[in-house]
C-alpha cells in the first residue's frame, strides 16, 4: 500500500504546486495514469507477497533438507561405526579361525604319528609273538591301543597264579619288545570265566584269581624281564569283561585270559589340547 501513496503522492504534488486548471482530456489523461499506477502498485505488491511467501518456503525447505542431511549423517556416522566393529570382529574371528586351525593340525599330525607308531608296535609284537599265535596269543588294536591276549593255558597250569615255562617264553619275548618302547604304559589286566572258585586256598574267588594272576605277571615282567615298573598296572577285572558270554566251553576258555593293554604316552597331546 505505501508504494500506491507514493505514486499518487507524487502525481498530486506537481499539481498542487502548479495550481494549473487542466482541461478534461489533460484531467481524464492524468486519472489513467493514477489508475495505471494503482494497478501496477497493486501487482508490485501482489508479486512481493509471493516473493516473501516464496522465501519463507524456501526457508522451510531448506530448514527440512538440513534436518535430513544430518540425519543422513548421523545413520552414515552410524554404519561407519558398526562397519569399523563389525570389521574388527570379522578380524579378531579370522585369527582366533587360524590359531584353531593350527592347533587342530598338530592334533591331528600328533595323532597320526601315534596311529603310526600304534600300528608299528603291533606288527613288532606280533612278529616276535608269532611262535605263541597258536598256543591262543593274539595282538590286536582297539581304541587306538594295542591288545596282547594270552589265554590261561599259555601262562598257568589249571587253577594256579605261577607261570610255568611256555608263558614265560612268551613274557619275554614281549618284553624284549617292550624295552624297547620306552614310551609305552603297560596295563595287566587279569580276566576269568564265570565258574565259582573251588579249592584253591588262598584263592576266594574269581576277583582274586584275575589280580593274583595279573600281578603274577607283572612282577615276572619287571623283576625278571627288568620292564621298568613305573609304566605298569596290574587290575584284575574278574568275569566282568567276556569276551564271549555265551557259556559253552570255547568260550569259557576264551574269557580265561590275560590282556597286556599297551597306550602310548599322551603327554604331547595333552599339553597341545591344554595349552
């Protein structure tokens, strides 16, 4: 509205000063004008008005897009951070990965050499045991072990704990074996049948016969054969443990054994896994 009293203003002031009398066609020429002003301050105004209301929305749209940058910021900040943890773990994780893999390796090479060196004892003991294979002598490998199985017969006359002369070949000959093994753990253990015990003295029962028989052969082992006794065990296992449960004959002579349970030191394995 100001501009509009401008224009007029300065339209009038001309007049007044002048104190001209204007004749009609002057006076109808100079009210055009005054209207052409008016209009033309009235469209001024209107287009400042959209002008103010352009800015001011402007003003919104930015104030908006600068809320969205930032919190486009703040998410980018954000992953970044996550992205820089995540690698982090992904890294620590690819380590801990590689250490496991190595450590399952020497594992598993430890367990190779020892499944190796388990199936070289086997074939030395049954090489030098090969004369007692058919007096009931077997040598076998189960659960990484090596089993030397001596029935009764070859070590004991009926019923007695004293080896007679064919079980002490058979000791020595393993034995001979055995001493050269320095890193092998010995285990005698004493198996019967499940018959009741019947007139042998000191002998009370089956639990008896198996420990008396084990230590039996224990002691010739280290007192005769000079086994050193720090790697030997002497159990008796009674008629606890069959071999064949069936109770004919053949099987009671079966069950009627000693077994020489041979384990490799674990001692490297052991440190390995604990480490």
């Amino acid at each position: 509205m100001k501009i509009k009293y401008y224009l007029i203003a300065a339209l009038l002031i001309p007049m007044l000063n002048s104190c001209v009398v204007l004749s009609p066609k002057k006076y109808k020429s100079l009210v055009a004008e005054r209207d052409s002003l008016q209009n033309r301050s009235t469209n001024l105004e209107a287009a400042v008005a959209g002008l103010q209301s352009d800015t001011a929305r402007l003003h919104r749209e930015i104030a908006d897009l600068r809320g969205k940058l930032q919190s486009l910021n703040d998410n980018y900040n954000t992953l970044n951070n996550n992205f820089n943890n995540s690698s982090s773990q992904v890294t620590k994780l690819s380590a801990d990965l590689q250490a496991r893999e190595a450590k399952l390796k020497e594992v598993e090479d430890i367990l190779r050499k020892q499944n190796e060196a388990t199936n070289a004892l086997r074939d030395k003991l049954q090489k030098a045991l090969l004369g007692f294979q058919q007096s009931g002598l077997t040598v076998d490998i189960r659960n990484g072990k090596v089993y030397v199985s001596l029935t009764d017969k070859l070590l004991f006359p009926s019923g007695s704990i004293t080896i007679d002369d064919k079980g002490k070949q058979a000791l020595a000959q393993l034995a001979a074996v055995l001493n050269k093994e320095p890193d092998i753990y010995i285990a005698v253990e004493g198996h019967t049948d499940d018959k009741k015990v019947i007139n042998l003295g000191q002998i009370k029962d089956n639990w008896d016969l198996s420990v008396l028989r084990a230590t039996s052969v224990t002691r010739y082992l280290t007192e005769t054969e000079k086994v050193d006794p720090v790697r030997l065990t002497a159990t008796g296992k009674s008629q606890f443990q069959p071999i064949d449960p069936s109770g004919t004959p053949e099987a009671l002579a079966k069950n009627r054994r000693i077994e020489i349970v041979l384990s490799p030191k674990l001692d490297e394995l052991y440190n390995l896994i604990t480490k």
